[in-house]
C-alpha cells in the first residue's frame, strides 16, 4: 500500500476535475483529501495519471478550488466505506455517510467499493424462483435468485413505482425472514427519493431495505459510486451474513450519463452514441457483480433498471444492457396509455433462466405449460387485431373473436393489477386458466392433458 503523499501544484480545474502536477506513483481508483485555504476538505478519486499530470474527481464538485493555496493529499488506498447488516432500514448515500439523521454506522468492516465481478468458475447455476408479487413477471418472465433481469422503461413510464412495489414485495419462498433488498437510487430527483423513502417507512418495509442515494444535482461522480457502494453492501449481507440479497439499482441511465459528462471532461474520443467507448466494461463490472457463488448460503439477485431514451430499445444503455443481463422486462407506453399497471410488454419481455426455476417442485407443475400457451395465445390476440383493424371485426372467424377477447381480459386481469397487490404464484396461475378459458379447448395446444383436467376451470373440483 502507498503512504500518503501531499502536493500542491494544480494545473488546471475542469469540470468536476483537478489535475495535479508532479504526480508520478498515482494509481488507479486511489483516495484523495483535497484541502482548501479556509480549511474546507473535499474527497476525490484518482481516475487517470500520466506523464507527471494525476486527473483527480472531486466528489463534491470542484465549485470554490483554487489553484493556489489548496493542498492535494494521496491517501495510498482506495475509497473505503463502513459496511454493515445495522444498514438495513437505514439511508445513506454513497461515501456511506448517514442521509436519515440516524447514528454513524459502529458495527462492521471497512470495505474497498470497487468490488471484483464474481468469478465465473465460483458461480452457481441459479435455479430458484423469487416471487415478486407481479403476474406478468411471475407467471411468464420468473426472476430467479442469483439472476441480472433488468426493467427497460420509457420516460414517464412508471419504473419507480413498480420498483418500490418489487422492493416491498419480493421474497423467496420458504426463505422470507433471510431476504434483504439494497436499493441504490442512481442520480435521482428530490421528490424521487423523497417518494421512496416515505413508501419504504410507510408500508413497513424500510425494516429490510438498505438505500443507497445519491442525487440529479450531485456530481457525477457521486452518481457513478452509487451502485458500487449499493453492491459492495450487498456482497456482504449475501456472502457474509447469508443473506438472500434482491439490488434494485434505479436508474442505470443517469450513471452512464455521469460517465459521458466524466469522459467529455476528459476530453476522450467519444463511441456510440456520445458514450465513452469503454461503457459496455463498466457496465460489466457493476452487472457481473450478482450471482450465486459454490458453497455459500447467500446470493445477489439484480434489478437493474435504465429509462430508454425516446423509447428505443436499440439506444447504446439498453443495447448494451441487453448483453451482459440475462433478460429484459420491457415497459410499454401504449399499455400505460389504456390505464394498466403495471405496462408490461410481455411479448418484448424475456427471461432467459425462467425455465429453470419453475415447474414441479419449484413453483406449480402447470407453471411452465400455461407460461408458453399464455405467451402463444396473447401473440396471436395481438395479431388478430392487426388483421381486425383491417378487414373489420365482423370478418373474422368465430374463433378471432374469442382471441379478441382473450387479449383484451389478458391486459386488464393478467397484466394489470394494484400498486398493493401482492399476487401469490398460485394465483397469477389461477387467473391464467380464468382467462385461458374463454378459449376452446382444442386451442391450448401447448398444455398436457392432465393439467388442462387438473385446473382447467371446467373441471376443477370434478373426479
């Protein structure tokens, strides 16, 4: 480890960054005290060094430095934060300072936050199903423990609140009193927040949720440490205290804005989109910090979740987002136009480990058989009002028209349901037959006879 070293010869101030003269044993990511000459201290982090010049972000922003007089101390270690299971309940932003008016942190272990992506040799296959409370993410995108499945929302769409209604109702079954949620609020606005904080205290659930917050007017380094802070807590209640960990980081798009505002400071040649080219690596490194490892109880599930903008899902953060993540829940502002919440675009959604962590055993038996006919069936409702706008409802076969009406019960008792809800998995199944049923028989092709005799509403409760 380096001693501390001091200097005082800034060159220049640029953006949230000093650059410091004279400085040839920087490293990378290494801790630095920033003095000022009325004895105001600032904490900045080394994010370049070469020929002589280290490039230093300066969490608070650099308003008020001055060349002259401001002494510039390497503190020889990384940037270090307090971490303990005492977090939960608690808010704190991301230098693990307290925002709760609560006592510091006294219990616990010191922690670099630039945390290591699990190694994939160490990592376990995930296969058990978390329940969100959510039918169109149970029922047909399962989230599973040790599983990245991010939200892709359009802005004004309502990310926030189906994230607050996950982080209150997310649970493993069986595992219920060992399940925390570490809530990393990225760069959001005060009322935000504030709307968390006072959902979180209100329902109860503050009691198991741990907030990491930084907010829009803070620099953008603060906004890119959020979600290294909210993981490094996270790593530690899931492989220290074997905890069963869900980390919402919310949202994805302002800390890959805080990097481009960072890089643009930096004057470094700009990728697609405007974004630093290096943004698919550091979105890798926060994402592959999740999973299950061999030999440990606990486990990081991911909820990361990124507004798309102008809605396109092609758009550098989604794309890329897409890559490392194992799946998407897509957000549709036509859905939210018709009044459904939560709108979700089942047939733009996916989950890739979904079918391995349900089925007999896990969730229902008929769970896998009713997720593909649902799917099928609404693919084909959809369909049908393309070819109904068209030719005119009255044209269509008997058969379109139950589909018509399939789709339509499928949005509005399926999708849709209350900010409170809390559907079991058994009941997001249940009102899949309810509303599978308006369908003749002879079209559930994709469900084996014995379900369709064991729970299909014509004959449930027959011999």
């Amino acid at each position: 480890m380096l001693s501390v070293r001091e200097f005082s010869n800034i060159s220049m101030i640029k953006g949230p960054l000093v650059y410091v003269q004279g400085v040839t044993d920087a490293s990378y990511n290494e801790l630095v005290e920033i003095e000022m000459p009325n004895g105001e201290r600032r904490r900045g982090l080394v994010i370049d060094s070469q020929m002589g010049i280290a490039i230093v972000q300066v969490f608070e922003g650099t308003t008020g430095v001055s060349p002259t007089g401001t002494k510039i101390r390497m503190l020889g270690r990384g940037l270090e934060v307090k971490i303990s299971e005492e977090m939960l309940g608690r808010i704190f932003n991301p230098l693990g300072d307290s925002l709760d008016n609560g006592p510091p942190v006294i219990k616990g272990e010191k922690r670099d936050i630039n945390g290591s992506p699990l190694n994939p040799a160490a990592r376990e296959y995930p296969e058990e199903f978390i329940q969100t409370g959510i039918s169109a993410i149970d029922g047909l995108n399962a989230l599973l423990r040790g599983q990245k499945l991010p939200i892709f929302s359009g802005s004004g769409l309502p990310a926030n609140m189906l994230a607050a209604q996950i982080a209150k109702q997310a649970t493993v079954r069986g595992e219920e009193s060992n399940f925390a949620v570490v809530f990393a609020a990225i760069g959001a606005r005060y009322d935000d927040a504030l709307f968390f904080r006072k959902f979180f205290e209100e329902t109860g659930a503050i009691n198991r949720v741990a907030m990491i917050v930084s907010l829009a007017n803070e620099p953008p380094v603060m906004k890119t440490l959020t979600p290294k802070t909210a993981l490094t807590l996270a790593e530690y209640l899931a492989f220290e205290q074997d905890m069963h960990v869900l980390a919402i980081l919310i949202d994805m798009t302002n800390y890959c804005e805080a990097l481009r505002e960072i890089s643009a400071a930096r004057e470094e040649v700009p990728g697609r989109g405007g974004y630093p080219g290096y943004m698919y690596t550091d979105l890798a490194t926060i994402y592959e910090r999740a999973g299950k490892v061999i030999g440990k109880k606990g486990s990081i599930t991911q909820m990361p979740i990124l507004t798309m903008p102008n809605d396109d899902i092609t758009h550098p953060i989604p794309d890329l987002t897409g890559y490392i993540t194992e799946g998407q829940i897509v957000l549709d502002r036509a859905l939210y136009n018709k009044g459904i919440y939560p709108p979700i675009n089942v047939l733009m959604s996916l989950s890739r480990l979904a079918k391995d962590g349900i089925g007999e055993g896990k969730t229902r038996d008929d769970h896998k058989d009713v997720s593909n006919q649902l799917f099928a069936s609404y693919a084909r409702a959809v369909d049908t009002r393309g070819l109904a706008a068209i030719i005119g409802e009255d044209s269509l076969s008997e058969v379109d028209r139950k589909y018509l009406l399939f789709g339509e019960l499928f949005e509005r008792k399926f999708v849709s349901q209350g900010f409170n809800e809390n559907r079991s998995i058994e009941t997001t199944l249940d009102i899949g037959w309810e509303i599978l049923s308006v369908l003749p028989e002879s079209e559930l092709t994709n469900i084996k006879t014995q379900y369709i005799q064991k729970y299909h509403p014509n004959y449930r409760g027959k011999k």
